[in-house]
C-alpha cells in the first residue's frame, strides 16, 4: 500500500525530487535518462522480478508527456500518474472516478477490437493501450483500489462506490482480454481472487465481477475452495434467477474435476494411483465445493426452476437490456451479443420488432438502448437468452448427479420436478425446429457444436444420461400411460413386475401425451445420418437400459421401433463415425440382451447374407466399439442354449447372429483380438470392456468345463503368429491388473455382475483360476506359455 499512497503530494518539490532519485537507482546509473526504446524492457524486466521499474509513479509527469508525444502511448502513463496521487487511503476517490473514465474508454474501443477479430487497431499500434496499462503498474494499482474495503481505518472499514468498482472491473477485464498474462497473475493472486466474490452483492457490479472471475479461474492452476468465500450461503441465497444463472459459469468451474490435459492420466493405471492419493488427501476441492452449493438451502429447488422456466417467465425487456448496455462483457464475448443484435436488427427489418443499438459506448441517460414502446423484445432474443442461462445450470446439475452427493442430488431433483418441466419445453425450446435465421456464433454454422443450440441440446443429452444410468429414478422420464403399459408388458409375459417401477411416485413422472423417453426417441429416428446427436442420443437412451436387465424396458423401446433404427444406421446407412458406432453396438446389446423376441426382430431385418456380411463388416472393423454386443450376444447365446422352450429353440435355429457367435472358431477370433488389441499400459475407461468381454467368453467356456481347450487354442493361434507367449503374457498382466483395480471397487464389481447376470465371485474365481501359478494345473495360464518365453511378473510401470 505504501507505493500507491506515495505520490500523495505529487506537486511538491520534495516529492518530485524523490521521484528522480528513485527513478536513477532503478535505472543503474543511467544519469535519469534511458536510451529510447529501453523503457519497455525495463518495466517488463521489472514486472517478471518485482525489481527496477515496475510502475508509472517511478518518472516524472514531463519525462512521461515527452516520451508519449514520440511512442503515441494516449496518455495512460500520465494518468496512471494521476491514478496512484489520487488514490491514496485518505481520498474521496472522486478524482479518482474521474480518471478512471477517462482510461476506460481507450481500453474498451481496443478490447471490443480483439474479441470481435477486428485487429487493424491492434496491428497498427506497436504497444496496444492495454499493454501500457499493464506495463505501467496499472494492474496492480487497480486491485489496490478495490481492496481498499479489506483496510480498515481506526476500525472502521474504507468503502469505494459500485461505480468505481465497476469501472475498475470493466479496465482489469479488458486488459485481461488483450494482454498475455495478466489473468493469471490475477489468478496467483488467492486473496484478491477471494475477495471478487463479495463485490458480487451488488448488482450494479455482479456482471462485470463474474465475468472477470470466470475468465481467471479458467487459468488458475490450483482450484479455488467455495467454503472460503466470506458469506458463500448469503451470498448465493441473495442472487436473483439471472445472477445464479450468471454464477453457473463460475461453477462449472469450481465443481469439475480439473484435467491436467495429459492421456496418462486418463489410464485406468493413473486413475487408480490418483484415487489412492486422494483418499490420503481427502476430499478434492471440488468435491468440497459441491458439498459446500448442496448444504446451501434451496439451492437445487432454484436450478431445477431456472431449467424448466418457460421464456414467457423470464424477466422483462429492460431486465435485458440493462444486461446489454456493457455487451463486451457479457458471458462469453462480444460475439455472442453481436448476433443476438444481429438478429434483433434483421427481425426490425421485417417489422417484427424495433429495438435500434447504439453504438457501443453511446447510451442514454438511463443508460439503456432506444426501445420503441410499441414492440417488445424479438422472440429470438428472449429464447437465445434463456437457452444461454440453461446451458450453465443444466451443466450444474450434471456434474453434481455424478458428485459423491449423487444420491441425494436425484431426492432433490425428483422432488422439484426437474424431468417434467424438462418435457413441457422438449419441443419449444430444446428441441424446436431451427428458423431460417437461426441464431450462431459468428464464424460458425447452425450444425456447428459451438452453437448454443447445440451445445443446450447435447448438455440436456448429458443429463438424461446421467440421470438415468443405474438409478431408480429412471422411470420418471415416463408418463403414467407409459408406466401402465410397462406393467402390461410384464402382465401378458408372466413375469413380476420392476420393483422400481412400482415405486414410483406417480406424481413426479412426465405429464402429456409423451413422456421425456418417448420424445427424445422419436427425434432420435429423424435424426440425419451425419449428426452429431447421434452419439449422445444413443448413450441417453441406453443409460435407460443399465443395470439389471428388464424385459419390460427392452419391449418398451422394441415396440417403438428401436432396434430397426439402428440397424438401418449400422448397416442400411453404413456409418463411418467410430464414436456413434460404439454407441449404437453398447444400446443394441442392451436392448437384445437375453431377449428372444429382439433377436427375432433382427433376424427379420437382416434378413439377407449381404445384409449380415455389412453387418459382421462392421462389428470386426474395431472390437473397442462393438465388444460390449459381442458380450451380449454370447451371453444370450449361453442362456438360450439352457431353455427348454419352443420360441427359443425357432431362433436358435434361425438365427444367422447366434449361429455366427456359437461356433468355436468365431468365438476363438474374438478372444485373441480382443486380448491382442490391449495392455495394462494402455487400459482406459473406454477399452478395459475388452477384458471383460474376453472373460466372459473365458467364464462361459469354464461352465461348460472348456476352458483348458480355449487356452489351448489360443497358444496354436500364438504359435502360428510366430510369437509364442506374446499373448498370454500379455493376458496373465491384464488379469493381475484385473485383480488390483475390481477387487476394491465395488461400483464397477456391481456393475459386472449387474450386465452380466454372473455372480462377482464367480468373476473372481475364475480370474484366480486363470492366474494359478501351478503349472500342472490345466486351466492356469502358465501351464500353456513355454519357460524360455515366460514374461508374467512385469512391473506395470514398466514400458
């Protein structure tokens, strides 16, 4: 505080003569007149050290004037002179306010510049303003003043004005936007980054204060702790539903696991070191932060109302426009806010508004854009608005139904009625068809994933899935008719009806003549072949399917003409995309799963060898993406050969896929590719399926006491690669890892157990089985791989 209260009597002789002598000493004996273009360097030296020259107050007003007239620097130098003598403890600030106005403007022209891609100015300035604001101590100066409320005085706390404050947050803001570097200074900064938080009380300065937050935890490295916040509860509590929508995207932020961005870390060997680190260390900062939104009373009731409020329900015309008056600033940047104009300008032109912008920074007195009192604001405006707020509060929601907290996170958001509300608006707003001019970002398109049509329709995608996958709850995405007629299903098939599904509180399930399941179905079929909801359609409606398999469920989809679909995109339309594939082989295994009538159905549909050959071509095109249906199948495979039942025996008879998967040789082929294409080194989330669809093939073969055949064969396949050994080491590691990684996770044991239908501790003893270190013994592993070849004790750090 001392360097800011310094230049207190800036006119003085004595302050002048200080000011030079401090000045030469920074200059190392320059005799208090650097050489021409070594100004720069110096304070940037001096920003990077803390040593030397580090701010404006460090040379004279007329050494500054001199230079400025030859490097065309607009003055800032000299103002942030002015600044430091004028902001002082003991200051009214009024002075200060004063030229604060007159620095905002030079800022802001060149930051609306830069994030509206218009770089002429920036390209013609060789030291851009905002530059020789931050060269010149004008960063540092500006989060002193608006610390200043933290000092207290003869115990009684200093204040600065919302003004002030609002114009200091618009300067750090745009400085931040086009100069490298200065958002994460700010963010070394933990006190000050604290502090922000508590100017968010005001709402004169809540939007600037969160856009600068935002922009800097996006850099910070290490997470901010929500429970340090002074007040968090009152703070959140006093938010209107515009400021806690706004808030969302800080605390998407703060909840989020942070990724280091590294693909080792994504390993299942990485993620296993990083969980027992963890449980030495407690609870990650996000999962502190959670806990912190979750104990804030009425805090999920007010997302859940803030998702499914209808854009008749949002706030009037001037709330918005109030928002617009500093647009540069608002959410992501200008672009957003320019085609929202862009829009208002083009429907005023077809008389279906008359809303007339101003030039940025022109405004009235209330500070508010002409509006005709004839119009109000365009449809498109208001939908593009409230699409913006949902996209953060559904992410919210998201992330905390995946929290540690999941289970009373779904209490809250059943109870609040979050899955109805999200189906009286599918149509209007999720899904509503695009108009002609239907709103982008610029510099992108409508099919663009940037779009925030797009990305609302994708991150509502996210939450069915999330909210459906392994939970009771499920079936609140449902009507009532659509719940009666599960019951029915099960009725006319003999078979006790889901416990959950007659648990379900009638009162929370979907209203209207089609439940969320149903609708999101029928856009799912219409959806063109190269879209990108395909994937995220697929994964929504399988989270649906998880867990122990229901009859009723799969019939459900089945008479909705499921299964057809998507055997028309895998083979009728032969898609190419790996990631809409994977998802469309994991929910057609699901849906056919120990399911005589879908395999019927997909006989009746691939109904020709051509058909079946595309079909088989892409199965064997990646086992990473089709494993899980090769899995299913094999499994129902082992079950109907089990039955005594006509309808049974007809398809396994007929049909061309259980015929393709019970001979031994396809069974063989799949095993060794599937073991072949993995290593404990490479385990991910997404392949570690492909050891546990090797072992079910294995477990199987165990029950029908053919196991030492299967490994017996797989060492002839090793031998006729010329690699012998090479496989089953590589298996007999995968199998150890197995152990170390399922044995102390009972989520994913439940799991296995759960899709499978095969109990854990048959899993588990078949594995010890496998890893049997007696070579005598017929189904241990290290009985088929030769001694000059054995390699099973490897590190799995090893490379």
């Amino acid at each position: 505080m001392a360097a800011a209260a310094a230049p207190a009597a800036a006119g003085s002789g004595a302050s002048r003569a200080r000011r030079s002598a401090a000045t030469e000493t920074a200059w190392g004996g320059w005799g208090g007149r650097p050489r021409p273009g070594n100004i720069l360097l110096q304070l940037r030296q001096g920003q990077l050290t803390g040593r030397g020259l580090i701010r404006a107050v460090q040379f004279t007003e007329t050494f500054l004037a001199e230079r400025d007239k030859q490097c065309k620097w607009s003055g800032i130098p000299q103002l942030l002179l002015k600044l430091y003598a004028t902001s002082h403890l003991h200051s009214d600030f009024v002075e200060c306010q004063n030229i604060l106005k007159e620095i905002s403007p030079l800022l802001s022209m060149e930051a609306m510049a830069f994030v509206t891609e218009d770089r002429k100015l920036t390209q013609e300035t060789t030291y851009p303003n905002t530059y020789i604001f931050d060269l010149f101590g004008g960063v540092d100066l500006l989060v002193e003043i608006l610390m200043r409320p933290t000092i207290s005085i003869r115990g009684q706390k200093l204040k600065i004005s919302d003004e002030m404050s609002k114009d200091c947050l618009s300067i750090l803001y745009n400085t931040c936007v086009c100069t490298e570097g200065v958002t994460k200074r700010l963010a070394e900064k933990n006190d000050f980054v604290i502090f922000l938080f508590t100017l968010m009380t005001s709402k004169k300065t809540f939007l600037q204060t969160a856009t600068l937050i935002e922009d800097i935890l996006g850099v910070k490295k290490e997470m901010i702790r929500l429970d340090e916040v002074p007040n968090l509860s009152t703070l959140v509590s006093n938010f209107d539903q515009q400021q806690l929508a706004n808030f969302c995207r800080i605390l998407a932020v703060t909840i989020s696991e942070m990724d280091t961005g590294n693909d080792d870390k994504h390993t299942l060997l990485a993620k296993n070191a990083q969980q027992k680190k963890s449980l030495s260390l407690g609870p990650s900062a996000a999962e502190i932060n959670q806990a912190a939104l979750l104990s804030i009373p009425g805090f999920v009731e007010r997302l859940c109302k803030l998702a499914t409020r209808k854009v008749s329900e949002t706030t009037g015309t001037a709330s918005f426009l109030q928002e617009l008056e500093e647009w540069y600033t608002w959410l992501d940047n200008a672009l957003v806010l320019d085609a929202l104009m862009r829009v208002a300008n083009e429907e005023s032109e077809h008389n279906q508004a008359s809303i007339v912008f101003p030039p940025p920074g022109a405004s009235e007195e209330n500070g508010l854009p002409h509006t005709s009192t004839r119009t109000q604001l365009p449809q498109s405006m208001k939908i593009m608005h409230e699409i913006m707020y949902k996209l953060e509060v559904l992410y919210v929601l998201c992330v905390l139904l995946m929290g540690r907290q999941r289970n009373q996170v779904h209490r809250m958001i059943a109870e609040f009625k979050l899955i109805p509300g999200l189906n009286n608006l599918f149509d209007k707003l999720i899904w509503r068809k695009h108009s002609a001019s239907a709103l982008v970002l610029h510099g992108h398109n409508q099919n663009c994933d940037c779009s925030p049509d797009i990305t609302l329709k994708i991150q509502f995608l996210r939450l069915l899935q999330s909210f459906s996958d392994h939970h009771e709850n499920k079936y609140l995405l449902l009507n009532n008719q659509e719940l009666n007629e599960l019951s029915a299903i099960s009725l006319k098939a003999n078979i006790p009806e889901v416990e959950a599904v007659l648990n379900t509180d009638r009162s929370l399930v979907c209203d209207g003549k089609r439940g969320l399941l149903t609708r999101l179905l029928q856009v799912m079929k219409k959806e063109p072949a190269e879209s990108s909801f395909r994937f995220w359609q697929a994964r929504a409606v399988e989270s649906f399917l998880r867990g122990t398999t229901s009859y009723a469920d799969q019939m459900f989809l089945l008479k909705r003409g499921l299964l057809e679909h998507i055997l028309y995109c895998i083979v009728d339309s032969e898609c190419k995309s790996r990631d809409v594939l994977q998802s469309y082989f994991d929910l057609l295994g699901e849906l056919m799963k120990f399911n005589v009538d879908a395999f019927k159905r997909f006989n009746k549909y691939i109904n020709t060898d051509a058909k079946f050959q595309v079909f088989l071509k892409q199965i064997n095109s990646s086992l990473v993406d089709s494993n899980m249906l090769v899995r299913c199948v094999t499994l129902s495979l082992d079950r109907f050969e089990n039955q005594v039942d006509m309808k049974v025996a007809e398809v396994l008879s007929e049909c061309r896929l259980l015929a393709y998967i019970s001979q031994v040789p396809t069974q063989m082929s799949f095993l060794f590719r599937l073991i072949n294409i993995i290593h404990v080194q490479t385990l991910t989330q997404e392949n570690v399926s492909c050891l546990n669809t090797s072992l079910v093939i294995l477990m199987l073969a165990r029950r029908k006491e053919r196991l030492p055949l299967y490994l017996r064969l797989l060492q002839r396949m090793e031998h006729s690669k010329k690699y012998p050994g090479f496989l089953l080491n590589n298996f007999h590691n995968l199998l150890r890892f197995w152990q170390q990684h399922y044995l102390h996770k009972d989520k994913d044991s439940t799991c296995l157990e759960n899709s499978s239908c095969i109990s854990f501790s048959y899993w588990k003893e078949t594995v010890s089985i496998l890893l049997n270190p007696d070579r005598q013994s017929p189904s241990a592993l290290v009985s088929y791989i030769e001694e000059p070849y054995m390699d099973i004790d490897r590190d799995f750090t090893e490379e």
